[in-house]
C-alpha cells in the first residue's frame, strides 16, 4: 500500500465457464466474479469491488480474462497470486498480477480483444470435453472458410450481426483479423478487434457455418452487413464453443 491511497491491481485469469453464469455478479446464479471476489476476501482481508475486462455469458470461457481491483492491501502480487490460487476452485486460475496505475480499468482501458472459437467437426462426440467445444457433423471446408471470414475485416456497422442487448447507439466495430484453422477434427475460428456488440462472434461464426452448410450463399457476408438485418445472417453459435483468447491494453 502507497501514502496516496489504495493500490491498483491488474490480475489475469483463465477460467472454464461451464458451470458459471458469466463473469458478472448475479442475483441467483453462480458467476465467476463472485467466486473471485470471495478468494480475494479470503486473501487480503476485505470484500474489493472487481472491475472486468468484459461480460460473458454463461457457459464461455477464457484463456486469458483481465480484471483490475483496488486494495489497501500490501501483499506482494507474487503472494497474491499463490492466495488466490489457494483459495479459487480447480475450473479458475490466477495466471499473473502486477500493480498499475490508479487510473487503469481493466474495462475501459482495453484497446482490442481475441476470441477463439471452436467447433468439433466429427460424427463422433468427444467424451472428454463435453461443454469445451461445439460438436458439428457436417464436414467443413476451413480453407473456404477463411477466405469468406475475410470480408468481416475493416470497419463495419455490425448491426446484423449482433444480438439485441438494450438499446446499442453504436453498432460500429472494427475487426483486425479472422482466421479460420484446423488441427484435427478441431476448428478454430480466431477473430481479433477493438471491441465486439453482444455476440457477434458467435453469429459470425453462425454465418461462417451457415456458408459451409450451403444456407447462405458464399461472398454474402458484404450484403449482409450493408444490410444491418440480424435475420440475413447465421444462427447464434452456442456458448460453450466460446474462449476469450486474449486482451490488449496498448
């Protein structure tokens, strides 16, 4: 701890969202914030208000989520981390912890994000990994669908491709990159921008199936952005097929 007030501490997570109701404190419902937050208690002696890089749904998970707290604690980040791990149930994990500004937010601080997508693309389920991907038995062409994952890149009004979350003013959003790999039976469907609407990789991912299954026809991912009608793109990909890959802050 500092004479100038308490600390502000950047922690980094990596969590399997099966059996949480998102990231967010729910009122009747298990979230990961929750959990946090009563390992943090635990660790440094008082209930801190968390601030979290993003939202997710229930069921999604991340390799590496971000959140930012402040403490008047003094414990060093290396023996917060070995606490908290200490105390956070086996499907949640402290990767790292630094001190940062008192001004930094894990939320309003970000500059861009990485999901992974991934779809197991067998007739044959996988008993090891029920809720970690989404199985799909139609074989898809990832080359085909790397190329049609091109023309999400650039700055767009995604508005067809959100779910409605409120009232959205803006819809605009900027992708840096999508690419689509295999390994194995694996697809990963990677996308990487500044900032994403309420589902939209999930529905992108959709339109990307939805092309390889024939239901939507290729090179239609231009009209269906100009068009801003959510019903011309695919379906909303499950939750559990969902990993928040990474998080950017320069």
């Amino acid at each position: 701890m500092t004479g100038n007030g308490p600390r502000n501490i950047l922690i980094t997570l990596s969590f399997c969202g099966t059996r949480y109701h998102g990231f967010q404190v729910q009122e009747n419902a298990l979230s990961v914030c929750e959990v946090f937050q009563d390992a943090l208690e635990k660790a440094v002696g008082a209930r801190c208000d968390v601030k979290g890089c993003s939202r997710t749904d229930s069921g999604v998970h991340a390799n590496k989520y971000c959140l930012s707290v402040k403490t008047e604690s003094a414990l060093p980040c290396g023996d917060l981390v070995r606490a908290l791990n200490h105390y956070l149930p086996g499907d949640i994990a402290v990767l790292g912890a630094c001190d940062v500004p008192g001004d930094f937010h894990a939320r309003y601080s970000c500059t861009g994000k990485e999901y992974v997508y991934k779809i197991h693309n067998s007739h044959i389920r996988d008993p090891f990994s029920p809720g970690l991907s989404y199985r799909l038995g139609f074989a898809l062409d990832e080359a085909a669908l790397h190329k049609e994952a091109q023309d999400f890149i650039g700055t767009h009004d995604f508005a067809a491709l959100c779910s409605k979350d409120g009232d959205i003013a803006d819809t605009v959003r900027t992708v840096h990159s999508f690419s689509v790999t295999r390994e194995g039976e694996m697809l990963l469907f990677t996308v990487r921008g500044g900032g994403f609407l309420y589902n939209m990789v999930r529905i992108m991912v959709g339109t990307l199936v939805f092309i390889g299954m024939g239901r939507i026809g290729k090179g239609a991912i231009p009209e269906i952005i100009a068009s801003k009608d959510r019903s011309r793109a695919g379906k909303t990909m499950p939750a559990q097929g969902l990993y928040l890959n990474d998080v950017f802050y320069v």
